[in-house]
C-alpha cells in the first residue's frame, strides 16, 4: 500500500525566502506525482504534475523535482510571498485507475 | 484544465438522514474520483467513478454506504447515507484530463458537511 509522507508539516518563513518542502512515497511504482495548493476551506489547486519519466516540472517561481528510485520530490518555492501562505499538498499517482495518494500536507505561512 | 462544480457547497444535516452530492464537469472526462476530507485530515480516497458501470470502492469505503452513479462522462452523484456525525467531512470529486489518466487531476470546490 502506496504511504505517502511530507515534511515538515508547518513552516513559517518570512516574505523573500526561499524554501523547500519534502515529499516521500513508499512505493516507486507511480505514474505521476502532483503537488497540490489548499486554501483554508477551500479546495484544491493544482501546481505542478511530474510524470514518472520527468525529473523536473517548473511553474513560475515554483519548481518541482521527483527521484522516483528514491522515493522523493520536492517543491520549491523562490522569493515566497504571504500570497504563498497555504497548505501545500504532495499526491502520487498509482494502481491501475493511476488514483492519488496525499500526503498530510505542509502548511506554510509566509510572513510580511 | 477541466472547470468542476459541486452542489451543495456545504450542508447542515441530521444523524440518520441521507445526502447526494453532484459533481459537473464541462468537458468530457475519462475518470471520475470522490474523496474525503475529515477535519484537520488529508483527503482519502473513497472511489473511482465507472461510466455505465459500478463505482470502483477503497478498502474502509462500501457502497451501501456511498452509492455512487456516473450516468454520463460530465456528471456524477456521491451519496452519503445514513449519517452520523462521524460523516462530517468535507468531499470533494475530481476527474482526470480527458486526454487520458495520465494527465494532471483537477478538483471541484468541494462539499462541507456537518452531521449533528
């Protein structure tokens, strides 16, 4: 069963910093992986999807990595803004439905 | 990307009553998926929505609990029956780009539910 674990789970950093967050899947198997945005009560936005062949996924002021023999990605996020502040959520995608498995999440909080 | 709405965007209801949940999407999809959000949780997984046939259930997740129906490649309906307070959650369909699996996951704004 695919576990999927995210690190650290809170971050506080102050506006212009650059940061990263840290994604781990138990499985490699996976056909993708995606990182996810979750606004307080809101739903869920899609950043950046890394299909298992890629190594790297940019958007903007965030670039995403994946290691799949190793098990990891990470996100990250340059010159954060408090506009950043937000869960950020990791989800591999497995099985034959290529369904998604989340991490908990990190929740970050940019200071101004 | 595919535009998604749910209906309701939240609910208040009462333990031993009943709740479908509609998801709409604006363009063909070729999957279709619900997932749970509990309270300060991540979002599990509850099932993969089958066009013309039977919903694809998760380990914990039963259909006499969550029917599913998926009568068309733009909409689908989750149920949630019999609630008890532990029901309150917030869910939330998804669907894969309609080019195939492969592509990214897109989410609706999701459906807050409060069972008392």
């Amino acid at each position: 069963k695919q576990e999927v674990t995210q690190i650290p789970a809170a971050l506080s950093v102050p506006e212009g910093e650059n940061l990263v967050l840290n994604c781990s899947f138990t499985d490699s198997a996976i056909y993708n992986l995606q990182w996810f945005r979750q606004d307080p009560g809101k739903g869920l936005t899609s950043l950046l999807l890394i299909q298992s062949s890629q190594r790297e996924q940019t958007s903007g002021r965030l670039n995403a990595s994946l290691d799949k023999s190793s098990g990891r990605s990470t996100l990250y996020i340059a010159a954060s803004q408090p506009g950043d502040s937000a869960t950020y959520l990791c989800a591999v995608g497995s099985g034959s439905a290529r369904q998604l498995t989340f991490g908990s999440g990190t929740q970050l909080t940019v200071l101004p | 990307s595919a535009v998604i709405s749910q209906k309701p965007s939240r609910d208040i209801c009462q333990r031993g009553t009943s709740l479908t949940i509609q998801c709409q999407v604006d363009s063909q999809v070729t999957m279709m998926f619900w997932y749970r959000q509990q309270p300060g949780q991540s979002l599990t997984l509850i099932a993969t929505a089958n066009q013309g046939s039977e919903a694809t259930y998760e380990s914990g997740f039963v259909i006499d609990k969550f029917p599913i129906s998926r009568p068309n490649l733009t909409f689908s309906t989750l149920t949630v029956s019999n609630m008890s307070p532990e029901d309150s959650s917030i869910y939330l369909c998804s669907v894969a780009g309609k080019t195939g699996p492969y592509n990214e996951q897109f989410f609706g704004p999701g459906t807050r539910l409060t069972v008392l």
